[in-house]
C-alpha cells in the first residue's frame, strides 16, 4: 500500500509504501477512491490535537470499496462502496454510549488520529462503524459529506429547530453543505467570511445564502442562531452579538484558538453557547439519507494522493473554495 503518514506534528506528511493490513475479526479491507481533507486533519498535521497515534495516517472522509472482509463481517459483500468517517470506535458501554451519546464515548478511537486513515490507498476499519453509499454521487463528490457534512448538519441540528435565521462564520467544506440543508429546510443563512474576502463571500451566495459579508460586520438582522466552523475564538463574542435574546451560537470545529474576555451582557438575555463534538452513528445514517433528497452538491477541488501536503497548504491559507479531496 502507499500512504502519506505523519511522523511527528509540525512536519510535512511522507509517502510511505508498505505491505497492506489484514482486517482482523469485524473488520474490512478497503479500497479507497477518495478522502477528504478536513480541518481536522490540519489541527492534528499542526499538533493543534493532543497525543495522535504516532506515526498515523491521517484522513477521515474515506469512499472506497471493500475488498476483503474479516472474520464474521456479513454486513458488506466484497466489491460494495462505503463511507468510513471520523468515528472509528467507541467502547459500546460508558454511560455516554448506553445513552445514545456515542459522539462523547470515554474510550473512542477517531479515524486519522488513533486508527490509520483514508490518506492512502488501502486502510483497515471496524466494520460497525462503516455505511453503505448508494448510487448517484461520484466517489470525490461524497467524500466531504462524510465529515464536513456530517458535523455541518449536527451543527445544524444544534442550532434549534426553530431557528429561521442563520449566521455562519468561516464559508468552506462544511458551510457549503450546510447552505445547502437550511435552505431546503427553508432557513435563510448569513454566511459571514474573513474580511475582504469577496471569493468566499460570492461563494456562499452561489450556494444559497441570502447575505455575506465580513466576519466584523453586523448582520441586517438580528439572527437565531449562528454557527462558527472558523477556528477562531474571536469570533464568539461576534457571534454572541449578532444573535438575539435567546439565541443559539454552535462552536463547530474541534479546535479553536482562545476566545478573548467578553461582557456578560452579550451572554445575558438566555443566549446560549455551545460546541459539537464529533457524531454518532445515526447522524450519519439520518445525513446520508437526506443528501440525495436535497440534492446536496459538494464543490471539491481533487488532489493526487502524494499532493496531501499542497491541499492541507491550501486549507491551512485558505486558499481552497469548498473541499479538497485526495485522489489515490
Ligand atoms: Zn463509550
Ligand atoms: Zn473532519
């Protein structure tokens, strides 16, 4: 197999060539055709993440198609696509996973971070934690759904059924998609950018927004909610503004640099502030299934696998409008 492995955070990615793994007992062999690059991946790249697996193969919005089953796997047939997401493992019996609540497992083990990822052409996964993808989408086209969209539509959930007004601040991989979902859902969306930046700010207006401007702007109206996928901690007490009484701000990401002191009173009047972690297994069946209603289109801009250091580059400055997504 070839891989593009990180051996230390903070250095670039090695393309690594080795014999391919063998599942063990739940596990499948997968041929990937495509992985995502997610924001994630460059937090754990960056050494933003503590204690990865060393060295590990990072990538965690996996397309590929089984090619070997292990022992007592009858839920795949050898040759069937699937999507393996950041949710690797979990451990089946903390109080989080008996209540539903896998997404905050005690023991998980997330893909390209404890368990090898999709950056490669071959991996290994727990089978339970795989899902089948129908027709209709091409491999690259579903690979950002997988993590971008997933956490996206979770943030969107977080952000209350009832909310009509959106914001978004930071409009790449995972605000493209959520456009998509809210305006589906009849929601309007205020996608706020990095100041000046006119490429994403037209970007989020050709995927469905109804406003876009700078992420220090105040948006028309007041809004319900608002959800931050921008790794930036200043951007809480913007978003805490620009929400009225009783509104919801979603911190989206998994990492975010500190957020700077704020007046309580941006907080008072039953504002709520929130983070989302990670997914569950039903996220991504009920997402999954919803993708094709909508229909969901992902812009993604495809890289060959042993590019993995440009596309992260490219995420890292921004650079990127919608999705990278490597190509082994
Ligand atoms: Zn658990
Ligand atoms: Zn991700």
């Amino acid at each position: 197999m070839r891989a593009m492995i990180l051996n230390n955070p903070g250095e670039p990615l090695q393309l690594l060539e080795k014999s391919d793994p063998i599942p063990g007992p739940g596990e499948v062999l997968v041929k990937i055709s495509a992985c995502g690059v997610c924001r994630t991946d460059l937090h754990v790249v960056d050494g933003d993440l503590p204690e990865p697996k060393l060295p590990i193969v990072p990538g965690h919005e996996i397309v590929g198609h089984v090619s070997i089953l292990g022992e007592g796997v009858d839920k795949f047939k050898v040759g069937e696509r699937i999507g393996i997401t950041w949710l690797g493992h979990t451990c089946g019996h903390c109080a989080y996973c008996k209540s539903g609540a896998e997404n905050l497992c005690d023991e998980p083990e997330f893909t390209g971070y404890q368990i090898d990822g999709g950056y490669a052409d071959v991996t290994v996964a727990d089978a339970d934690f795989c899902f089948p993808i129908g027709g209709q989408y091409s491999d690259a086209e579903i690979a950002p759904l997988l993590c971008a969209g997933l956490i996206g539509y979770r943030s969107l959930t977080m952000a209350g059924e009832n909310s009509e007004r959106i914001g978004i601040y930071g409009f790449g991989a995972a605000a493209h998609i959520v456009t998509q979902v809210a305006c589906y859902q009849n929601r309007e969306i205020y996608a706020f950018t990095r100041p000046g930046d006119l490429v994403a700010q037209k970007f989020a207006l050709d995927m469905g927004a109804i406003w876009a401007g700078d992420s220090d702007q105040t948006p028309p109206q007041a809004l319900d909610a608002a959800i931050i996928f921008a790794p930036v901690g200043a951007l809480v007490p913007s978003a805490l503004r620009a929400v009225r009484k009783a509104g919801i701000v979603v911190c989206g990401g998994i990492h975010m640099s500190d957020i700077p002191a704020f007046p309580y009173q941006i907080l008072w009047g039953e504002r709520v502030l929130r983070s989302v972690a990670n997914l569950t297994r039903q996220d991504a069946i009920d997402f999954l299934e919803l993708a094709p209603k909508i229909p969901i289109q992902t812009k993604i801009e495809e890289f060959p696998l042993e590019h993995a250091n440009l596309a992260l580059d490219a995420l890292r400055t921004g650079k990127l409008t919608g999705a990278a997504v490597l190509i082994p």
